[in-house]
C-alpha cells in the first residue's frame, strides 16, 4: 500500500508536456507558485514536433519543424522555476482535499490542483503506406495543411461530420476533394452532408476503401482504391490524402478504479470544461485536445493552457 503521508505535496501538478502543458507551466510559475510540475515521459514538446513543417503560428516568420518550433518553448517555459518529473501518470486520484498523482514508477505525489493537458491522437486508418508518407502528403489536419494542397488534387477518407467538413474546407483551397468512404451512408450531421453533396469541388466515391498510398521522396502521387460493391480497383492521382477516421483521446488518467471518470466527459471521451477550463470537480482543470470541442491547433492549445493556469492561480488563491 502506498504511503501518501511521504509523497510531496505541490501547489500544482501538469499532467502532459504538449504545447497546452507547457504554457500552463509557464504561466504558473511566471504567477508565483513555486511547486509546479509537468509530468511528461520523455522530452516536452506533444505531437506537434513530429510535423514537417509550422507555418500558421503567429509572429513565427519563417516555416519551421516541429521540433525546431518547440525547441525554444522548453527553454522558456521552464525559466521561472516549473519542474519536469520524466514520468507517466497513470492516474489522478482524489484524496480528500487534494489530488493524488501515481505514475508508472510507482510513485504518488499530491498536489492541491492539477492540469490534465495530455492530449490525443488522430486514429490512422492502417493503409498501406500511410506511415510511410505520414507528414509527406498524409495529413489529418485539413486547416494545418490544406495550403499545401492549394490548385491541387487530395483525397479524403472518412463519412463523419469531421471529414466532411474538412472536405469544405479543402474545396476552398484544392482544385478537387475525392471523397472516399467505406459506405453509402454517412454518420455526418445531414445539413453537412448536403453542403458537401452540392459542392462541385467535391466528388463522393463509395462505398469504397482505400487499399494503398503510393508517392516517392516529393511525397504522396497516388491513391488505389477498391468500390467494395463491384470490386473493382482504381488508381486514383492525387497529391495528399487527408484521414479523418476518428480521433483518441488520452483520457486514461482520468480512469477511477471503479471504471468511471473523475471527471465529466463527453460521449467521445473528452473532458468537458467551461471558457476558463475547469471540470466538473474543483481544482482539476483541462487543457489543448483533451478537453472537450478543442480546434485541435497549437496556438489554441496554448490559451488553453494560459488560460487554466490562470484559472488554477485563482482557485489556490480561494483555498490557500
């Protein structure tokens, strides 16, 4: 049993080292609390430092990686004292009037308010080729990406409200929008559907699935597709595809031990906060792609995360 009278007690705990984690941290401390700690497994940086190339945040001139763009964020946002515990929570317990905190090396610590900042990930579709031009001319960021397709010809894969608004939204960039999805029907809202139905930009191949993505060292030149009615297969020319097939949310360290969730979350598992980030349960706020209707964009997830540790200074204050 574990001996939570030894674990050190900190004002505030972040749980996650994305760009939303990051700024929480640099916010905090920059505020005046003194015990502050992000928990990320390896390096601080999030998903975004496996992209290409950034070239939508603001006052960054030049197109950068993304490790190149996180790069000085670290440098920064440890400046004013936040601490980095190189490990994985596995989960956020409460413990009377604080939070205790297990990671995977067995260890708990306790903290009087927590930020959960710990993402999610696109689900890929498992195609042929997919990881091999993953970033190379395969996206799952249309408003990330799109202007890279620009007089161009992509496909989409997916029947979902967020594939077929992302195909809207490459129409206004892309020459063409191949949509392609596994079956007739469409889980989209209908009012969406019809916009992308009488979008002449955007062509519906279905019911059909995607079998392979060919490219070479310039990226992605090819799609070959399969109509799973006729069985027939096609190779289609385009320059990127674009996978909206779901979405992970990393909510796992919100798991209780009865399998419900410390928190309220919405039907696809993201946390659901208010305009200052906090949950359902006091002290504990969320932040970036965690949190419920996230625009899934770094410059989003950083206010997300000002923004909660700001709500987090507030709260202490309340509770000192």
């Amino acid at each position: 049993m574990t001996n939570f009278s030894n674990a050190p007690l900190l004002d505030l705990a972040i749980i996650g080292g994305g760009p939303a984690g990051l700024s929480a941290g640099l916010y905090a401390t920059r505020g005046g609390l003194k015990e502050v700690v992000l928990f990320e497994k390896g390096a601080p940086g999030g998903q975004i430092t496996f992209s290409s190339e950034i070239e939508n945040y603001p006052g960054v001139r030049e197109i950068v990686s993304g490790l190149d763009f996180m790069q000085p964020w670290q440098e920064q946002c440890f400046r004013f004292g936040l601490k980095h515990e190189m490990a994985l929570v596995t989960q956020i317990k409460p413990n009377g009037a604080h939070f205790a905190i297990h990671t995977d090396e067995n260890k708990v610590f306790h903290a009087k308010s927590v930020i959960v900042a710990t993402g999610g990930k696109p689900k890929k579709a498992g195609i042929k080729g997919e990881d091999a031009f993953w970033g190379n001319g395969v996206s799952t960021c249309a408003t990330c990406d799109g202007f890279f397709y620009k007089n161009k010809e992509v496909a989409v894969l997916g029947g979902g409200d967020t594939a077929l608004e992302e195909a809207l939204y490459l129409a206004k960039i892309c020459t063409k929008i191949y949509l392609i999805h596994r079956r007739d029907t469409f889980r989209a809202a209908p009012i969406t559907l019809e916009k992308a139905r009488g979008n002449p930009k955007i062509e519906f191949l279905t019911p059909a699935v995607i079998e392979e993505i060919k490219g070479d060292s310039s990226g992605v030149n090819a799609v070959v597709f399969k109509n799973t009615h006729t069985g027939v297969v096609k190779e289609l020319a385009v320059h990127g595809v674009f996978v909206f097939v779901g979405y992970e949310i990393n909510n796992e360290v919100l798991e209780q031990d009865d399998k419900g969730m410390l928190c309220a979350c919405d039907p696809y598992g993201a946390v659901v906060v208010d305009l200052a980030m906090k949950t359902s349960v006091k002290g504990l706020f969320a932040a970036g792609d965690v949190r419920t209707q996230a625009a899934k964009q770094v410059v989003c997830a950083a206010g997300d995360g000002a923004t909660a540790a700001l709500s987090a200074l507030a709260y202490l204050e309340g509770h000192s």
